[in-house]
C-alpha cells in the first residue's frame, strides 16, 4: 500500500463508545493512541443515547461527572410498562448504589463529543474523522496495523495493538475471520421522532398490545419511539401504507396523536435490524475485539451502550501498562475476554429468554393482554423494583477505573 505511514502503540477503529471511552483511558494512562473514526462527525440519527447508573460512575472517576451532566439531557428515575390497559411501574433506579440513581438521556454524538475533547487533553490522543479502515495488516500471522483511506489518501498505520471498536457490521472482525455465534432475534425496531408538547405530561414507558409493542422516551423537546415489529415485516409494513401505520401509533400512544402527522414520508422512519451475537474468541495476536465488534446486544434494556463502555475499562485497566511499556502480550488478550465474557453471556442469555418468552409472544398474541403475575409483583412490591433496576442500570460485573493516569496538557 503505498502512501502515509505512521505508528502508534494503540489504533482503535471506531470512534462509537466503546471505541472514544477506551481511547481516552489509554491516553490518560501514557499509551500513543490514535481513533479512527470513517464519518466526518458523531451526528447519526437514532443511535442509542442511553447513559447508564454504572457508566455515570466511570465518569465521576474520571473526575468528569459534572461537566458531563452539565450537557442538555434528561433523567428518568424509574421505568413503566402498559400490559393492555394496566399500567405497572417495574424498575426503580432511586436505590441503586451510585452517585447517579437514574439513567441519563443525551444525544450520544453529545456524549462522544465530549469524550473526544477530555482525550484530547492527553498528548498522546488522537481522533481521526473521514478516516476509513480499509483491512489489516498483518507479519508472520500477527496484526500489526491498519490500512485506512483519508481524505489525503492512503495512510498505513502500524499499531503494537489494533482494537475493533467498528460495531456490529464490523469490518475489523470480518477481515480477521473470528468465529462468530448467532442468538437471533424474533423483532426489529423502527425508529422515528414525535414533537412533544411543552404542556404534554409523560414518562418513558413501554406498551404491550396485542400484536404490538411501543416504547417512548421522553426526550424533552420530543418523543424517541420505538415500534417493535416480527423480523423482517418492514415490507409488509410499508406496503400497507404509511397512513394506516400512523394509526397505529396514534392508537398505541394517544399522547402524540396530534403529531403522528409529522412521519411525512418512510424517510422519517429508521429500521434498526436487530441482531444478537457475539464471538467465541475476541482477540488474535495483535488485535482485539469490544463492544457490539464482540457482542452484538438486543436493544432490550438499552444496555448495549452500558456494556461496550464497560468493556473498554476493563480492557485499559488490563492493558494500560502492557501497551506503555510496548510488552502486550495474547495472554493480556486473553484476560479481556475473561473478564468481560461472563456478564456478557448473563446478559444476553437474558436478553434472549426475555425476546424468546416475553416479545415473541406479545408480537403472536391474538387475545387481549393482561400483566403476567411477575409483572403484577414488580407493581405491588416497591422493593422487587430494585431488582431490574440493578439489571439494567449496573448490570452484571461493573467496571471502575484502575487504569494509571498521567498528568494532562492544559
């Protein structure tokens, strides 16, 4: 490959949680570290901006908690369902053993934002937009870098670790052939905006209708909704028209009755594919797979993000020195994956009980529904609220930052 050459003892490709919270923790700890991101920005519609009880905590650490939360954002303290015309509160977040005891709700190209200007107080952080990794390069059966296109050109950038932090269509992973199990998932999502009312009341809940499920986050200025649809219907769907879906909507959310007008076009509509799956082995020499790269994660309980931040602190606490002192090893490779592996299995084996049990049921219901009496418990006992609370804003394993520091660059 001809053009640019460069070196770093860490490239990270992909600039998505995962990838901007595992630059900013090796350039913190004196690792050369260079992000590389292919869009021009983070602005993505419809990404999940859902910041977790346990990632808060990674951020007051960091000693950034408040100026994140000085960022436009919203805090929901607990979490409720509709089943039929029942309507049960099932999470209650004001208990947990946090500094935050609610999830927080920004744009995530806020948050990565943000992220990327912390990392860029430390001299050896680097973000590179418009900067698309294009394969591996390899010696003797190891990675040793990246080749990318820049808006320059070609850059070939040699790296002591290449860690994939590209998602769920990751290239990274594709290219180096790791084994990949599918969960599979019965549902997708559309994904659309609705106008909310300055005088309108709400809360971020879900509805269980039968045939039907919607979900809505009160986004201050807006409504985030979710239509949850049996996989692969969106043609189906479509093909009805988009008047009779918003009906549907209207029918399902009488809230946002008087804004279901806004959905002008299937433009205004985004198809989130879901897909549950993960890798049997995360890592070869020289390269290491986080985040959705590794585990792709059912939209379920938001987590997603929650567990791509997580493992991007195990791995810096793991690797932080081995990288600095140029001496990472498979066997430091090894201990991610140790360590994250488990709670993310616990999580999707979750996950999928919860689609297989819970979602494909609803979606196939002919009959009216009524809460199942686990739900009617989380409704009449305050204390059982804590328990999903714990699932989705802790989850299993929590990290906390161990990784070295070294002073910053004003």
């Amino acid at each position: 490959m001809t053009g640019d050459q460069a070196s770093v003892q860490c490239c990270v490709v992909g600039g998505g949680p995962a990838g901007m919270m595992l630059g900013l923790l090796l350039a913190r700890a004196g690792v050369t570290v260079r992000v590389l991101e292919k869009h021009a920005d983070f602005l993505r519609d419809f990404r999940g901006d859902t910041i977790h009880p346990s990632t808060l905590e990674v951020m007051h650490e960091l000693g950034l908690l408040d100026d994140l939360l000085r960022l436009p954002h919203q805090e929901v303290r607990e979490l409720a369902a509709q089943i039929g015309d029942v309507t049960v509160r099932v999470a209650d977040f004001t208990h947990l053993p946090t500094r935050c005891r609610f999830l927080a709700f920004m744009p995530q190209w806020d948050f990565l934002d943000f992220l990327a200007g912390a990392a860029a107080r430390y001299p050896g952080f680097r973000l590179q937009m418009r900067t698309e990794a294009t394969g591996l390069l390899e010696e003797a059966g190891r990675v040793v870098g990246v080749p990318a296109m820049t808006e320059a050109g070609p850059l070939a950038l040699r790296a002591d670790l290449v860690v994939a932090a590209d998602g769920r269509q990751s290239l990274v992973r594709a290219q180096a052939g790791l084994p990949v199990e599918e969960l599979g998932a019965p549902m997708d999502v559309l994904w659309f905006r609705l106008s909310r009312g300055s005088q309108e009341s709400g809360q971020t809940m879900g509805r269980f209708d039968t045939g039907q499920i919607f979900v809505m986050i009160d986004r201050g200025e807006y409504w985030q909704c979710g239509y949850v649809i049996p996989k692969g219907r969106f043609d189906e769907i479509r093909q009805g028209g988009l008047p009779a879906f918003r009906e549907r909507v209207a029918r399902l959310a009488p809230l946002v009755r008087g804004h279901v007008g806004e959905l002008r076009t299937w433009d205004d509509v985004k198809l989130l594919t879901v897909r549950v799956d993960r890798l049997s082995r995360w890592y070869r020499p020289g390269l290491l797979c986080i985040g959705d790269a590794a585990h792709a994660m059912s939209p379920i309980g938001g987590v997603g993000i929650n567990l791509a931040i997580q493992d991007a602190v195990a791995a810096a606490n793991i690797l932080a020195e081995p990288l600095r002192t140029r001496s990472v090893a498979i066997e430091h490779l090894r201990q991610v994956q140790r360590r994250r592996e488990w709670p993310t299995r616990v999580t999707q084996r979750f996950q999928v009980a919860i689609q297989n049990r819970v979602i494909a049921s609803v979606l196939g219901a002919s009959r009216p529904l009524t809460p199942p009496l686990a739900v009617r418990l989380l409704g009449l006992v305050p204390l059982l609220r804590r328990i999903p609370a714990r699932l989705v804003g802790i989850g299993i394993r929590p990290e906390h930052v161990r990784a070295p520091i070294t002073p910053v660059t004003e």
